[in-house]
C-alpha cells in the first residue's frame, strides 16, 4: 500500500471510521489556536520514528457519523487533525487523527465514541480487544483492538480520550507490504506498537 493510496485502508472494518467524516457547515463554530495541537504533533521517538505528514480537518466540516450497536450516531468536532508517522525509508505505520469535541454534550459525545469502539469489536471476526492493557496510560484513558495476523490495511485500532482537554485521539496502525514495513511478524508489530503508545501517550498525556 502506497502513500498516496493512504484512504484505501478500509480493507479492515475499521475502515467505515475512516470513511465516516461528512461535511456539515457549522457557521458559529470557532476553529482554535493550533498549538492545542503541537503535543500531538511534535512528540519524539527513540527509534527514528517521525511525523511526516501533518493536515488540518477540511474548512466547514464539524461532525462525523459514527457506527455503534444502537444505530449510527452524530459526533460533533471544534477543530482536528491529521497526523502520519512514518520510519525513514518505510511507508505509514501509523494514520492519527487527533480531535477537540465540543464542551457541550461532551459526556454524552464521549459515550457514543466508546459505543463506536465496542461497535468494532463486535463486528470483527478477526481481532482481538487489548486486555494487557491497564483502562489508563499517562493519564489517558484507552482501549484498543488488533488483527491477530498480519493481513489488511489496518492492524490496529486505539482510542485515546483526554477529558481535561476533551480531545480524543484515534491511532490506525497500518499494513504495508513486508519491504515498505518495520515489522516482519506479528511480535514485532505487537511491540514497536506499545513502545508507539508508551512514548506517545507520554508526550500528549495530562501532566
């Protein structure tokens, strides 16, 4: 899977996430300073890891359908980002798209993400949820699921939810062609992935 191909991940049934965004013109919605973002952004790995991409949500888009065992739910956004790491001379490893959710209603908006989770959970036949992982890392609460072989687009889904900023993290950790990737089996993956969330999370947790 090449760079420029990054949306076709949807292989995975994550994908209908990835594909859920809709444009809805809020026109009293204030965007906000960007540096809300720069943890997210300029956070620093030991093993060469980097940001090479970075991309804000397009003008007027405010809110995302999301998929939950109730129906499909509305999700409304302040400001958000994209931000695509990547290992020199790999491909992607990692699609995140980072969020401010709005002040109002945003016990309930934080739910209906949770619900989403538990959505992807239900539907996959071929992953399996995180349980070596305690309900919070630096601070954040998390939850995540991985494929149990190295096949589709996306291997990994992890959900990040900061209540003290109310910005919520989702972090797709791809599939590459075994050349244009760091990993070569499934402990590898497993691995590089929770040296990625312990640094991370570290970098953008409460402090």
């Amino acid at each position: 899977m090449r760079k420029g191909s990054i949306l076709l991940v949807c292989g995975f049934v994550f994908s209908s996430f990835v594909s859920s965004l809709v444009s809805s013109v809020a026109q009293s919605s204030v965007r906000l300073d960007s540096s809300a973002f720069d943890r997210y952004t300029g956070c620093r790995f030991s093993d060469e890891l980097a940001v090479v991409e970075t991309s804000p949500l397009a003008p007027g888009i405010h809110e995302r359908t999301v998929e939950t065992l109730k129906g499909p739910r509305q999700v409304g956004m302040v400001e958000g980002r994209r931000v695509m790491f990547a290992y020199p001379g790999k491909d992607f490893y990692a699609n995140v798209k980072v969020e401010i959710l709005p002040e109002k209603d945003y016990a309930e908006t934080r739910q209906t993400l949770v619900d989403n989770f538990d959505y992807f959970l239900a539907s996959s036949k071929d992953s399996t949820r995180n349980y070596g992982l305690k309900p919070k890392l630096n601070g954040l609460d998390i939850r995540g699921l991985d494929r149990d072989k190295l096949e589709g687009g996306v291997l990994g889904i992890y959900l990040l939810l900061n209540d003290a900023t109310r910005m919520v993290t989702t972090i797709y950790f791809l599939n590459q062609e075994p050349k244009d990737r760091s990993f070569q089996t499934i402990e590898d993956y497993r691995m590089m992935r929770d040296r990625f969330l312990s640094t991370y999370t570290a970098c953008v947790g409460a402090k």
